[in-house]
C-alpha cells in the first residue's frame, strides 16, 4: 500500500536530489553535456560576495519567520479551540492563508504593501504612524517578506489545536482547585504538554522558510532592491536559467540542502535534550 507513495517520493524527490548532487560537481550550461570539475563550482560561490550576502539574508529570514509562525500559531490555537459561537468560521478564515495558492497570496500581500495606495499604509497613516516604502526600501524588505512568511499560519494552528484538545481537561480542573490562574495554568500545563508538537512544528517551518521562499521574492521584490531580499531560492534560479550555470546553481542547492539540514539538527538535539521524543 506505501508502493504508490514511495515510488512518487523516489520519482520526484530522491532521483532529482541525486542528480542534483552530481551536477554539484560538473560544469553543465544544458546545452552542452556536462563535465566533471571537482570542486571547482562550490569554488566560484564560495568566491562570491553576493552568495555570502544571499546566505545571511536567507538565514535571518528562516530564523525570523519560522518562529513567528510557531508563536502565532499558538496564539491562535489558544484563542480558537474553545467549542464557542462562530469559531469555526474564524478557524477557517485563518485556515485560508494556508491553501491559497502561493502566486495569488503574493499578489494580495503586493497590493497589501503598495506604500501609495496600501491598505497597511492607508490604516498607519490615518493612526498617524510612519508608512514605510516596505517592498523598495532595503531597510524594510526582508522584513516584510519575514512579516508574509509569518501570519501563514493555518496549517500551524489546526496542528496545535488539536494538540490542545488531547491535554485532559481533568489537569486544568485540579490547577484552579489548587488556585492557579490562567496564565500559571498555560505555563506549567498548556505550554509544557505542547512543547513537543511546537517544536516539531518549528522544524517544518524552518524547511518551509528557506525552500518555499522562492514565489513570493520572485513576484514581491524580484530580490531587490539591491540583493536585500535575495534568498537562496532565487539566486539558484537566477543562475540556472537566467545565466545557465546549472553547476553552479546545484552547487548552491547542495548548500542549502546543509544548511536547511543543519537547522534541523539543531532542533533535533534540543528536541532529545529536552527529552520530547519521549513525549510523544
């Protein structure tokens, strides 16, 4: 029965992963075959400046959004899951973010942020509040992609309130017997019993960050201004099919690859310190 589903992850995940891999270590324009240069592609990026530029930018990107997501998913698991009139339509509301198709969520965040006829500014100004140029400032850029990235948190939320509701009502009952208020009670009970599934949530998040980022820099920002909002994602299709250095850009794949690899390590050991396999 798992036939249909490993054969389309080896089809579509592991051969291009592979071959990916190899092409790391080719000189290959897709034009003419490729040829083996050793290490000389990881050579020339390393070589650059704008890939290390690419490189902060992509991690301060990831290690910004990826929590925010965590932490407003929680928030909104929190406030949602109580069995209460209209509920479920605010669920859904915020569910919608998530199956939105990436190019339309882009283009509604595009015109969200326009600085002359935005809503977001519209609503600052009328507060009498600064209206930042966000999208072609270099100095707001990446935060508002970081701010796009974050309020997705759908998928996130149904995730924790589902999480929320297998904790024993018995436990909060016994807590304001003992007279614990609602913050002691999500503090010692709530936050605790759903740290492992937070966490877990966070290591998707963090993948999702660094590899799903391409759509909306493509169609926000175009990496610009500058190379402000430059992440991996792009400049490995900037230099795959804009410039045909397919070597190159598999190279820079294979970096990404250890870096988002990295993130996940990083995550797994505090996950085993804190002891949440166990948990679950």
């Amino acid at each position: 029965m798992l036939t249909p589903f490993l054969s389309g992850a080896i089809v579509l995940i592991a051969l291009p992963a592979l071959m990916t891999f190899a092409l790391a270590f080719m000189r290959y324009d897709a034009l003419t075959p490729p040829v083996w240069n050793g290490v000389e592609n990881f050579t020339a990026i390393f070589q650059r400046d704008v890939f290390w530029i690419v490189v902060r930018n992509t991690l301060i990107f990831a290690l910004s959004a990826a929590p925010l997501q965590a932490l407003g998913a929680l928030g909104l698991a929190l406030l949602l899951h109580p069995q209460r009139r209209g509920a479920p339509i605010y669920r859904s509301t915020v569910y919608l973010s998530s199956v939105l198709p990436d190019v339309a969520y882009a283009l509604i965040w595009l015109w969200l942020l326009n600085p002359l006829y935005g809503p977001v500014n519209l609503a600052l100004a009328w507060a009498g509040l600064p209206t930042p140029a966000w999208l072609v400032d270099p100095r707001t850029a990446l935060g508002a992609l970081v701010l796009v990235a974050a309020v997705r948190v759908g998928e996130g939320m149904l995730l924790l309130i589902a999480a929320r509701r297998t904790v024993p009502s018995s436990l909060f009952d016994a807590a304001t017997i003992d007279g614990a208020g609602a913050w002691q009670s999500f503090r010692t009970i709530t936050l605790p019993l759903l740290t492992p599934w937070l966490l877990l949530l966070l290591i998707r998040d963090l993948a999702m960050a660094v590899h799903s980022s391409f759509t909306p820099v493509y169609i926000m920002t175009g990496g610009g201004p500058g190379y402000a909002t430059t992440l991996l994602p792009f400049l490995i299709y900037e230099a795959a099919f804009t410039h045909l250095r397919i070597g190159q850009a598999s190279a820079m794949m294979t970096v990404m690859f250890a870096i988002v690899g990295l993130l996940v390590w990083m995550v797994s050991v505090l996950m085993r310190r804190w002891g949440v396999f166990d948990a679950l």
